[in-house]
C-alpha cells in the first residue's frame, strides 16, 4: 500500500481550513492614511490613486467618523500646505496643517490613535526631506528642523511620531527633542527602512511632493541592498524608536521576515502608494479580483513578518473583515 503524507485531509471543507490558518488579518493591524489639505470643502481626488482624496478640514470630521465606524483603530496624517518655502516652515508651524488635524481629531475620537508623518517634503519648495545647500541635501541642519516638526505634532496631540526623511540620526534627534519637552511617553514609528522605490510615484501626487531637482537616492536606500536594511534598522533601535517601519512592502517581503527576525520591536509594513494603484488598475479592468487579491497581498505581509500594516486599502478591507472570515 502506498505510503505518504494525506496533506488535503486539513484543506476538506471551509472550517477545517480556518481551524488551521496560520495567519489572519484583524482590523487592529490596519493603518490608514489621511491626506488633509488647506481650504475649505476639498474633497480632492487623486488621479493616480482611485478612492483616495485630500480632505479640508471642514470634511475630516466625515472622514473620521467612517474610520471609527469601520472599526479602524489608527490613521496617519499627511499635510498639504498653502504655501511651501525652502525649509519647510509649515511642517513645525503650531497652527500648521497637521497640527490642526491632529487637535480637531483627538478632540472628537481621543481613543483613535493618531500618528504624524515627521517629515519636510510636503512642505519645501523644493520637495526634498531635508534642508539644501548648494544642491545638496544636508543632514544635521534637517535634523533641527525635523526636531521641532515631532515636538509641534507631539504639542497638537499626536500619539505617535513616524519620522520618514531618512536623515542619519532622525531617532536620536526627534528623541531626546521629545524627552526634553517631556514627551517621553510618545513613541517613534521609525521609517527604519525606506528604499528609494519607484512604488511612490502616486503618493507624490497625493502629497504634491515630487522633488524638483534631483531624485532621494543619497538618503533612501538602494533597493538592491539587503545587509544595509538592517544596519539602519539596528541604528534607530540604538537610538530609541519603538516601531520599525519597511517601504515598501511588497517586493520586500524578505526585508519584513529579516527585520522581524533580527529585532525584538512591531514591524510595520507600509503597503506603499504603487502597489495600491497596480491592483486599482487591474480591478478596473477586470484582470483581477480585486477583494482577493488585496487580502492574499496583506495576508503575504502579516505572514512574512509585519504586525502592523500602513495601506490606503483599509477602509475595504475592514469591509471585507466583517462580511467573512476567510482571512
């Protein structure tokens, strides 16, 4: 009689197959991104990105509320000022954009965690993360400025501070700027490790922030490398964050599982603008399911590693969550 392993027996019928899953997606791992723009009654769409907008103030309210309802327990903030100058001002202004998202958010939802992108681009002129200096993007003058960005978010309300610039040093800058205000208790989601990816593009639109000269790759990573994930992912755990970012996600999923693997913090993986817009495209077109293919893509990123996932598909997906249990 032949001999060998019945593998299909634990595959039979839909709940033995839930029995023995060995990954889920809960709400709690979603993450949703917020564009909120200047101006008054903007609901602006973006072209690249179908069913995301940037919304005015005056509307975020609608916008929250459909989050909290959906039962989402985090967003992150993206700012688009008025008026952008060469360092960024708008990012650390009191009154800025975010700053004023984060007020009127906390003052309504104060259990919804809120957390703010640290960063200048949305807010130069230029576009760069950072402060430029004769064509260059010159590190420890950006990481002052980065530093009064992360303690006006963290004056405002913000409960976590997520600085994305890439500059060398960023956590150790933003942190001891924190403690000194007495925010020791607000935590860094790091962008540990951001590679300079051409899965931005549409985000760029979103966040009108498409440098002007240039491109980032003397401060993002070279998608090639993998060692060098790990040493800047190593340097901000040194330095004090609390959460590990990797961007992008989806042609990393070995950075994910590495990081996991070597570090003993929440890995979060950020289901970056790009990879959003591929499956908006195909769904339009009919080439695939969209639901499927969206919840097998964040249940690959949750399998490989991350706990937590940043994704304009969590509004969906919080959807999905409640009409079955398959995931």
């Amino acid at each position: 009689m032949l001999n060998f392993a019945r593998h299909r027996r634990l595959r039979h019928t839909a709940n033995l197959r839930a029995m023995v899953r060995e990954t889920r997606l809960h709400k709690e791992d979603l993450i949703y991104p917020i564009f909120v723009v200047e101006g008054e009654n903007q609901k602006n769409p973006v072209q690249s990105m179908p069913g995301v907008f940037q919304v005015s103030l005056d509307l975020l309210n609608e916008e929250i509320e459909e989050v909290v309802k959906l039962g989402i327990k985090s967003v992150i903030l993206f700012g688009i000022p008025h008026e952008k100058d060469e360092v960024g001002s708008g990012a650390y202004h009191d009154h800025g954009i975010v700053q004023r998202a984060i007020a009127q958010i906390k003052q309504r939802h104060s259990d919804l965690v809120v957390i703010a992108d640290t960063c200048l681009c949305e807010y130069t002129d230029h576009g760069h993360c950072g402060v430029v200096e004769n064509g260059q993007i010159v590190n420890d003058a950006s990481l002052k400025l980065l530093a009064k960005t992360a303690v006006s978010q963290a004056k405002a309300g913000a409960d976590i501070i997520a600085p994305s610039n890439m500059m060398d040093g960023f956590v150790a800058a933003i942190r001891e700027a924190l403690d000194e205000e007495g925010f020791v208790h607000i935590p860094i989601m790091s962008y540990a490790v951001k590679y300079a990816s051409a899965f931005y593009g549409p985000f760029r639109e979103a966040a009108e922030s498409t440098p002007k000269f240039g491109d980032r790759k003397t401060y993002q990573m070279d998608p090639a490398n993998r060692l060098e994930a790990l040493r800047e992912a190593e340097a901000d755990v040194e330095q004090g964050c609390d959460f590990l970012i990797v961007k992008p996600a989806l042609s990393y999923l070995d950075i994910v599982r590495d990081v996991k693997n070597h570090f003993n913090l929440p890995v979060v993986a950020y289901n970056v603008s790009g990879e959003y817009s591929m499956i908006k495209a195909a769904a339009e077109n009919g080439w695939i399911d969209e639901k499927g293919t969206v919840l097998e893509m964040l249940t690959s990123m949750k399998r490989a590693g991350a706990d937590l996932m940043i994704t304009y598909h969590a509004k969906d997906v919080a959807r999905w969550l409640d009409e079955q249990s398959d995931y």
